[in-house]
C-alpha cells in the first residue's frame, strides 16, 4: 500500500468519526424535540390528549419523520464507519495481508478452462512475494462440504478484501462476487449502498450478463466488491 493510499485510509476514518460524533449530536436534538411534543400531549387535559389540536399534531409526525430520517442517516454511517476502520486497520499494517486475510485470489487454470477469481483465505506468507491461500467456498446443498483446496500465488494473483476508503461510484470497474457462489467476475458498478436500501449492497451489471439483450442490475454484499486490477 502506497504512502498516499495509507493516509486517504487515514482521513476517511478521522472523517467518519466526526460524521458519527455529528450524527448522534443530531439524534440528541431529535430525540429532545421528540420527547417535547410528547410532554406537551402528556400534560394535555384527557379529551384534548385524545383530540389533539392540529399544530401539536404537526409537530409531532416532524418530531417523527426527524427521529427516524436520523435514525436511517446513522445505521449508514455506523456501516461506512466499520468500513473505514477495516481500511485503517489496514493501512497501519502497511497493508499485510494476515493468516486468516480474505482476499480474492485467481487460481492456477484447470486443463482445458481458463484461471478464476476465487473467494481464498491467506495461510501463510511463503516470503519472496508467494503466499499459500486456501478456497473459501461454503458449499451448497448439492456439495455442502467441498475440498478446500489450497495454492501458492504470487501478489499479484492477490486482492484483499478491505473496504475502500470512500464507495465506488457508478461506472466503477470491479470484479463482484456472483450471487450464492464464491466465484467473482467483472462487472460495473450501477449503484453504490448509499443509493441502495438498506445500505448493505452495491447494484452491478456483471460482464455479458444480459435477459433479452438488456443488462441485468445485481445486487452483491458491499465486502464482495475490489476494484478490476484491469481497470477497464
């Protein structure tokens, strides 16, 4: 990891931070404006509290639709937030890759077929640039126990799984991780989480994955996402 990479890592989990500490300072506003309207409703005689006059009640739902807008607002910025600290981390390592690391990891090619991005673990760094990975694939009903085989790669066969420091945008070349496989395959970014609900996942269009000609916009884990090393 470059110098430069290290200290983009750096500021985008300082800049998290104070997006979080304003966020709850927002949600301590929130919840003040909140509980003031319901303190007003509280001391209401019974039957205005039943039949509230219509400014109290206009109040209230903005009390609401502030309370929960903040709400939404601070789950996205907890999960960038969990992001940015894995890049952190990483960078303070100078971007070691760990036993136990995942990482994407293209494999020696089978006979006959061509070599694969794969979902891997790091085993052990073999020195000299190699490390020994190990496949990541859970299985699935027809296989649920499948070998895990194991190779010796060089780096540059070798992406880890960090999150970036800030999303990728659309347009974005990446290699996703394809639906309920371990495999991953080029593609673009469509939208990024910030844009999707929930927050959890980028919406991509894999490489040559159209229905009736037209692209088909996925939807995969924001952790299964690198940028294409070939960039195109």
């Amino acid at each position: 990891m470059s110098r430069q990479q290290e200290e983009q890592a750096v500021e985008a989990f300082r800049s998290q931070i104070s997006g979080i500490t304003e966020s709850f300072e927002t949600t301590n506003r929130s919840s003040k404006e909140l509980n003031e309207v319901l303190g007003t409703l509280r001391g209401m005689p019974e039957d205005k509290r039943n039949r509230p006059p219509a400014e109290t009640l206009r109040a209230l739902m903005n009390a609401l639709i502030s309370a929960r807008e903040t709400h939404l607002s601070q789950q996205e910025l907890i999960r960038n937030l969990g992001d940015s600290f894995e890049s952190f981390v990483h960078a303070r390592q100078g971007g070691a890759m760990l036993p136990g690391t995942k990482v994407v990891a293209r494999t020696d090619p089978v006979p006959g077929q061509s070599s694969e991005w794969i979902l891997c673990s790091i085993v052990a760094d073999q020195g000299g640039g190699n490390f020994i990975v190990k496949d990541e694939d859970p299985g699935d009903k027809f296989e649920p126990n499948p070998e895990k085989k194991e190779w010796i790669l060089p780096r540059n066969k070798i992406i880890p799984l960090v999150p970036p420091a800030a999303q990728y945008p659309a347009g974005t070349p990446v290699l996703a991780m394809w639906p309920e496989s371990s495999t991953f395959y080029r593609a673009k970014v469509h939208l990024c989480p910030s844009m999707v609900r929930g927050g959890g996942c980028y919406e991509v269009f894999f490489e040559d994955d159209r229905e009736d000609k037209v692209e088909v916009s996925r939807s995969v884990d924001r952790q299964f996402i690198v940028l294409d090393p070939a960039g195109e």
